[in-house]
C-alpha cells in the first residue's frame, strides 16, 4: 500500500520536528510546526525557522507560519545566487520576502540573518534557522521600509559612494558635464 500525499507531508514535517528537536535553538517553534495542517503545504518548500532567542512570539497570529514558507526549495547556495531586492514568493497570499545581503557571511531575509543554513535538507524540503521572526508588515509588501537615519556621504547608497568606478555613476558624470557645456554654448552665442 502506497502512502497518501497527505501521509508523506505528515511524515516530512516528524522528520522536521525530530530534526529541529535534536538541534536545540528552535524548541519554542516546533509548538508552530505541531499545529500545521499538512494540506496547506507545498510539496516543495523552504522553510525558515527563528531561533529561541527571537521568539518574542506574535500572540496567535495566523499570518506568521504562512509568511515563512516558501513554496519552493531553495539550499543556501541556491539562496546566494539571488541579487540583493529580489522578493521570494511566500504562503502568506500577496506577501514576499526580499533578500537584504547575499553576502555568504551575512545573507539576510527582511533584515535578518540566516544563522544555521541548510539545518535540515530533502529532496523536497529545505529548512533554514534564522535570527529573528520575519516581519510581513514591515517587509511582505515589496516596499523596504525607510532607513531612520543616514549618515552623510551613505544618502545616496553604497555605489555612488564607494570610491570605484561606476559605469551608472560615470553615465551621470557624462550627462552632467554635457548638460552644463550645452547651457554655456547656449549662453554664449545669445
């Protein structure tokens, strides 16, 4: 007798818990991952578990498991791949998750750090324990929110400060000295 789809989803999900259980950090979300419907879960799947330490726990928010799943398998060297901004699908309908450092030592989701990759790994599923709870208001509509302060010289952003040379900072150079030479001629033969 073959099992169900419902069956191995079950299953996958034990040797989850059992995994996370055996790791230590993530005991407090295994209450989250014991109550999950399996039938509401992808066959593919990455999912992002916080540590204990972050678990100033949202009180019965049922947004919160749907907002860290996402609905395709993705190991951390799949997630490095990622250019900084780009919105991961999630559960959670109209609510994605955006790379904030593709950094190998830093890499972040909505400002926060994945601290144990590839904790446990399928074929199917993937899970990786993160430091915080990822904040769907905060993130999930696409919008980054605004910095509260920027020092002066970072206002513009790391690539037009850096010090290199920008293809996008000298295009902006160019622009401005033809600009300024056509005002000049313009102004010289009226």
């Amino acid at each position: 007798m073959t099992p169900t789809t419902q069956q191995q989803q079950q299953q996958q999900l034990n040797n989850i818990i059992n995994a996370l259980v055996g790791f230590g950090d993530f005991a407090t979300w295994l209450t989250i991952l014991s109550t999950v419907n399996t039938t509401h879960l992808p066959v593919s799947a990455t999912l992002l578990v916080p540590q204990d330490a972050a678990m100033d726990l949202p009180s019965q928010d049922p947004f919160l498991f749907p907002y860290h799943v996402v609905p395709q398998r993705l190991t951390f060297s799949d997630l490095l791949l990622f250019p900084c901004r780009t919105r991961l699908p999630t559960l959670l309908r109209g609510k994605s998750i955006s790379v904030t450092d593709n950094s190998p030592l830093n890499f972040s989701l909505d400002a926060t750090p994945i601290t144990h990759p590839d904790l446990f790994s399928t074929p199917n599923v993937v899970v990786h324990g993160i430091h915080s709870f990822l904040n769907y208001s905060l993130f999930g509509d696409g919008i980054p929110p605004s910095p509260p302060f920027l020092p002066i010289g970072d206002a513009i952003g790391t690539e037009w400060n850096s010090g290199g040379s920008s293809s996008r900072l000298n295009d902006v150079v160019f622009f401005s000295f033809c600009f300024v030479l056509g005002v000049l001629v313009f102004f010289a033969f009226c």
